[in-house]
C-alpha cells in the first residue's frame, strides 16, 4: 500500500480511524494496512521535500505550540535565551514579575498593566515585555515578549505584538485541523515507528487540505 492511499484515507474518514475501517474503505486486508504503518521509515527530509514547493524559505516566523502530543517539561525559554533568539510565550497568570527591586507580585493582579506592555522581570528569566488581552467572552490572557537586545525589548509596541501573536495563531489552528479533520489522536497501533509514520501521513493529509484551499 502506499503512502497516498493511507493519506487519502484520513482525508475522506468521518469516523474513528482504525485498520479494519481503513482495509474496507481501501479494499485491502488489515494486514497490509498494518504492514504499511510498521514496516515505513518516514523522515522529517521526506516531508519537508515534500512540502517545500509550498514554502517560503526566506523570512519568516517560528511558532511552537505543544497541544497535541503530552511530553517531558522542557527548559525552552533558557535555550531560546542562550541562543539569543527572541520569542513570544503566554503568561499564566501566577507567574511572578518584578518591575521594582525587592517587589514582586503575580502578572495577573497587575491592575493598570498599560496598552503598550509592561516592560518587567520575569521572575527566573530575564527582562521582557508583557502584554494583556481580553477576548469577547472577558477570558483574560498574558504574554511575554523578549528580545536580548533589552534596548529594542524595551520599545516593542502594542503593533509588534499583535502582529506576533496573529502569526502565531496559525498555528492554533494547524493543531486543531490535524486533530478534527486529519486524525493525528487516533492512533491504533502502539509501536512506536507505526505512530510516526501515521503522524507523518498526517502531516501530509494536512498539507493537501492547505493546498486544495489555495486553489
């Protein structure tokens, strides 16, 4: 079986994907669909290849999100930091600033936080920028802003962040296509390489939704 009738499958199926359903609707027996998803050795240059007419590789924004897989709690902000690369990260509102020293309080009882960001200690990282945002429903949200330059960190404007924050949200919503349309939970097989060869196929599945809506 090939790639492009499993990708084909996950497209087309309403329903819960699992092997019996998937041999049905591609008139295959189970058995090859299972050999399919353990015996592939799917890799990040394939679909990068794969995806690469598609892309524009000059510029650009990298947007991180970790919704869909649960996984280890990972240091992020001190690489990023290490690497001298700026970033945008949501706030939970616990979290501690200090904009005078020897005075902390939590990011969320922060009462007059101005339009323009707060420009503060992030308790256990460095100096960033803080921004607050109220949806329609009155749902309260945090983020911080951070470039090394603390010069140039220091006048990101209200403009840079939401241009950020809107770019970010593509990927919002990436993760949740992948999930309702292209079934990257539904996982029938426990071995590990069958999982990231469906997550492959997945994101492959994502990728032709995109380019059939450009058309």
């Amino acid at each position: 079986m090939e790639a492009a009738c499993y990708i084909a499958y996950l497209l087309s199926e309403p329903r819960q994907v699992s092997c019996v359903r998937a041999s049905a609707v591609l008139a295959v027996s189970p058995d090859e669909v299972n050999r399919f998803l353990l015996d592939n050795n799917f890799t990040g240059q394939e679909l990068f290849e794969a995806v690469k007419p598609g892309l524009c590789l000059a510029g650009g924004t990298l947007s991180a999100d970790d919704s869909v897989l649960d996984k280890p709690f990972t240091n992020l902000d001190s690489f990023l930091r290490d690497k001298e690369v700026g970033f945008m990260v949501d706030l939970e509102a616990n979290r501690i600033v200090s904009t005078q020293p020897g005075s902390y309080e939590q990011v969320g009882q922060i009462a007059d936080l101005p339009q323009q960001g707060l420009f503060t200690h992030l308790k256990s990282f460095d100096l960033v920028k803080v921004f607050r945002t109220v949806d329609k429903q009155a749902h309260v949200r945090h983020y911080a802003m951070y470039l090394s330059d603390k010069e140039k960190g220091s006048q990101i404007s209200r403009e840079n962040f939401e241009q950020v924050k809107e770019q970010h949200w593509h990927v919002e919503e990436f993760f949740r296509t992948v999930k309702q349309e292209c079934h990257a939970q539904d996982f029938f097989l426990r071995n590990t390489q069958a999982i990231k060869n469906h997550i492959f196929c997945v994101l492959r599945a994502f990728q032709r939704l995109v380019w059939m809506s450009q058309v």
